[in-house]
C-alpha cells in the first residue's frame, strides 16, 4: 500500500511537534511505501532531516515562509475567473457561510491546477478590494467591518501563505509514477493547512483521506492569540479574519475527509463541534517507547521519598509559578521536601522568572556557618550530568507533578506513568482521560489544592507506591508505539478496503495492481489479455 503522508514543520525534519510519532509510525510499517510531502516553517529547518527508512519512496518539500512569485500573470479571462472564485472565498470567510467558502476554496485549486501559481493573484489590488466587499457586507463581525487597508494587506499575505498548497505540483502522477493522485491513502499528521494537499487530493482524484490530530490545530490557533504565543500580536480586525479562515478550514477538513482520529477525547470533542461526525472518528493514543522507561519502571527503588519532579517545557502555559508558590506550602508542612525541575526546552525570559522566584522563595540553606547555602528548588537539564535521559529525571522522586492551564495531551505524564511514577496534574486538556484513576487531579491556578495533593502522596509511601504500579498497567495497556501501529495498520486497511472515488479504479480494491507500477515488459497491456482456447481453430 502506498500513504502520502502529509507534515506541516514536523516530520521529516530535526524539529516539531509531529516528528517523533510520525517517525515511529513510518518504521512500524515497513511493509508500506510511505510518500512524505513536508511544508516547512522556515529555512533551518529544512537543513536538519532526520534519517529516514528504506520504505520511504521520495519526499517533496515546499516551504511556506520563502517568496513564492513565479512570475505568472493571467489573462483577462482568467483574471475575470480568479476574482469570482476569491469574492467567494472571503465570503464564505467574513460571513461564515460554509458553502460559498468551499466553492471558493476548490475554484481557486481548480484554477491553479490549470493555470499555475496564484502568488501575484493573491496578492494583487483586485483581491484586497473583493476582501474589502466582503468585510463591510452584512453578515460579518463588528471587529471584521472596521477592518482598515493595513489590516487588509496583512491579512491577504497570511492568506496566500496558508494557501499555498494550492499551488503545488504535487497532485498529479508523473512519470515515474508518483504524486498525491497516485497513491492509496493520503494520511494528514495535523489538521489545518496540513491536511489541505490531502483535501484537495481527495477533490481531483477520489484519494481516501485521513486525519490525525493529538493537538487540535483550530485550538492552537485561538490559544496563540490570547497570551500562549509568542511574537507581535496581530491588529484585532487580522485576528478575527484568521480565526474566521482557521474555523471555515477546518470544518470543511472535518466534514471530508474520509476518517479522522483525534488524540485523545479533548481533540475529538473540539472535532465534534467543528461538525465531524462520530461514525468516522476513533481515538488513538500517541505511541511511546515503553522500553525507554522500562529500567525505572520496574526497578523497586521508588526514588527520593521527599523529591517531587516536574519535567517539561519552561514556559507560562506550564504555570511554573503556580507550582513555586505551591512547593512552599508543602516546605511549611515538610522542611525535608525538595523540588527538582527538569527542562526539555525553556522560554528564557520565564525561565529567568522562575529562577528569581525560587530565590526569594526559598533562601539557600546551610547546616552551620561555615557550610555553602543550597536551594530546594533545583533547575535541571534532561541530558545533564544529573538526569542523562527522561527515565532517569522521572525516576529522581517519588511523585511527578503537572502545573500546567493549558495542556493538550500531556506526553509528560505518560512518560511518567511508564516509569512507575505516582503524579499529582492539573485539571487540563486530556489530563483526567490520561490519568484515569491512577494519580490525583486538582483544579488549575490553584496552589493549596496543589500542594494539599503532594503532601497527601509525600506522607504516604503505601498510595504512591500503589498508584505508581496502576500508572504504569495502564499506560503499557495505551500508550505504546505498538497501540498506535496497530490502529493505523486497520485503519489503512479500512479505508482500501471501503474504496474511493478514483475514476480508474471505480472503487474497487486492487483495480490496479501493483507490477503495474514496475519498469518491464509485463507492464505492456498484454499481461491481460487471456491465453487463446486450445480447441479453438486460432490456436491450431
């Protein structure tokens, strides 16, 4: 079987969300032809690709933040057609109307399929005056109506970033045989301008299309416009006609494609109400590497009976304070008690934050005089001398703690359920589907409830010890690499055997097989044709 698999600043490269399951996945099906088609988010990331198995026919990479004019001009005819397409575009946009937005979406790929680039189109006075209609038409917001001309200008560059894709050479079958249009399922490692080559591949040429989210694209859009991104804030007006395309973009991704599997039931609740319905949604797990943490999580050293341990991303979301103010309640009720923050990565500013925090927090202590302070609080580095690997940051406590406001599937906390680890989590995102039971959950920017859940674990060594062994069955039972393989193998095979929309094939399974595809005289029609009837007077 042959997957397109389609990435957006993941996989192939050294860097990104979707690198490592993708990854995990393509290697756990070796018996598959795996075709990647990567959009990339900048230049360097494009210079670190990882290496990639055998199976992996080709890859195709186009990048979304260089300049992409080339050079081509349309004529007035098609000028005439790129204006109507597009005037329904930004409709469907301002106005929230499905219809006209999705007309207008598959009118401008059609064009571009037939005509090239739609850079200079895009970007030319005819679209920023249709955007412009369409902005003080009835039906739009209050905020997209007073939309100025800069507002307008920033917006149609963002639009013809995202619709890149459009323009792309990737749909038709070349001559050696490969193209979106070719393969047997297009699998989409994120929704959002990710999953639009799939969509579009779906369009022309009846490809089953497949959709994974473990971060809900739309969610992460709305997040990084109040206060969980980073960067220059856009104008209010450009935010609210983003949000508009994202939502427009992802419903008609929800309602076409062919199967979609959210991460966890948070993902698949935002799915549901973006309009996807349930006959085609499954949960899957991300897949982890159980054996990474299967020294920590079996041995019987429980760890430092008065450690806690928080690994992650330093950063607000991760509400590091929160969990600072927390650790001194709990050193008020238990002298003895450390903290140990191990970084995967940090935001420098908070992290600086946190640090200064710490400091005022809890003066260094000294047993006498003469003795060199220490901290409780320790600020760590998974790959320092301290913890070589994650297994062995987790494995530094007895109880592993998440303080994060907002979480989509909490990667951490399933690592530390592999290790055997009893955790005390925030009320976030998929946190109580994770858990399940097997650790404490409290509500977010809640310090004394945080803390109260740590002393709780911290004085009682039977419970931690008994939810550590429960985390651990339930994360082997869910979250392995082996789970996840194993969905997308039926799931790959569900959607071949269902069929598709293809003209050639008519919708049936294997109406082209596959020798058909190697260089050779049996790819010439007569391998069809039937041997002759030896009673028959031809063959006397």
């Amino acid at each position: 079987m042959r997957i397109g698999l389609l990435t957006e600043g993941g996989y192939p490269y050294a860097t990104g969300e979707a690198r490592l399951w993708c990854d995990r996945l393509v290697r756990g099906l070796p018996q598959h032809e795996f075709e990647l088609y990567a959009l990339s988010r900048s230049a360097e990331q494009e210079r670190a690709r990882i290496p990639l198995p055998q199976h992996v026919t080709h890859v195709r990479t186009a990048p979304l933040w260089a300049p992409a004019d080339d050079g081509r001009t349309y004529s007035r005819r098609e000028r005439r057609r790129f204006a109507d397409c597009f005037k329904e575009l930004v409709h469907g946009i301002c106005a929230g109307a499905p219809d006209p937005f999705a007309a207008g979406l598959y009118g401008l790929a059609g064009l571009a399929r037939e005509q090239g680039g739609l850079y200079a189109a895009l970007r030319s006075e005819s679209a920023v005056r249709a955007l412009e209609a369409a902005c003080r038409a009835p039906g739009a917001s209050r905020t997209v109506q007073a939309a100025h001309v800069a507002d307008l200008l920033e917006f149609v560059d963002e639009l013809e970033c995202m619709l890149r894709p459009l323009s792309l050479d990737w749909y038709e079958e070349d001559a050696r045989g490969e193209g979106l249009g070719a393969v047997d399922v297009c699998h989409a490692a994120a929704g959002g301008v990710a999953a639009l080559p799939g969509l579009l591949a779906k369009r022309f040429f009846g490809v089953p299309l497949l959709v994974t989210e473990y971060g809900v694209q739309l969610r992460a859009h709305y997040l990084s416009h109040l206060g969980a991104g980073q960067g220059e804030e856009p104008r209010p007006a450009v935010r609210a006609l983003l949000a508009a395309f994202h939502l427009r973009l992802a419903s008609e991704i929800y309602a076409r494609a062919d199967f979609l599997t959210p991460g966890n039931a948070h993902a698949r609740r935002w799915q549901e109400r973006c309009g996807a319905t349930r006959d085609r949604l499954r949960t899957v797990y991300p897949g982890m590497e159980a054996d990474r943490f299967a020294t920590v999580g079996e041995s019987a050293e429980r760890g430092d009976p008065d450690t806690l341990v928080w690994v992650g991303r330093v950063e607000p979301a991760k509400d590091l304070i929160a969990l600072l103010h927390a650790f001194a309640e709990v050193r008020r009720a238990e002298p003895r008690a450390r903290l140990r923050i191990f970084a995967t990565a940090a935001d420098p500013g908070y992290l600086a934050d946190c640090r200064s925090l710490a400091a005022q927090l809890f003066p260094d202590e000294a047993a006498d005089s003469v003795t060199v302070g220490e901290n409780p609080v320790a600020f760590e580095e998974i790959g320092g001398p301290n913890a070589p690997s994650a297994a062995e940051a987790y494995g530094a406590g007895r109880v592993v703690v998440l303080s994060s406001v907002i979480e989509g599937f909490p990667l951490t906390l399933a690592e530390a359920m592999l290790c055997g680890r009893a955790t005390v989590s925030t009320d976030v995102g998929a946190v109580r589907e994770v858990i399940g039971g097997t650790g404490l959950v409290v509500p977010p920017r809640n310090p004394r409830a945080l803390a109260e859940a740590c002393l709780s674990l911290l004085g009682d060594a039977e419970r931690a010890e008994r939810l550590g062994a429960a985390a651990r069955a339930r994360a082997l039972e869910l979250f392995t690499v082996e789970q996840n393989v194993a969905a997308f193998q039926e799931i790959y095979l569900r959607l071949l055997a269902k069929g598709s929309g293809r003209p050639d094939g008519g919708g049936i399974p294997f109406a082209r097989p596959p020798e058909a595809r190697v260089p050779g005289h049996w790819t010439s029609p007569t391998w069809a044709k039937p041997a002759p009837d030896p009673t028959s007077e031809a063959a006397v």
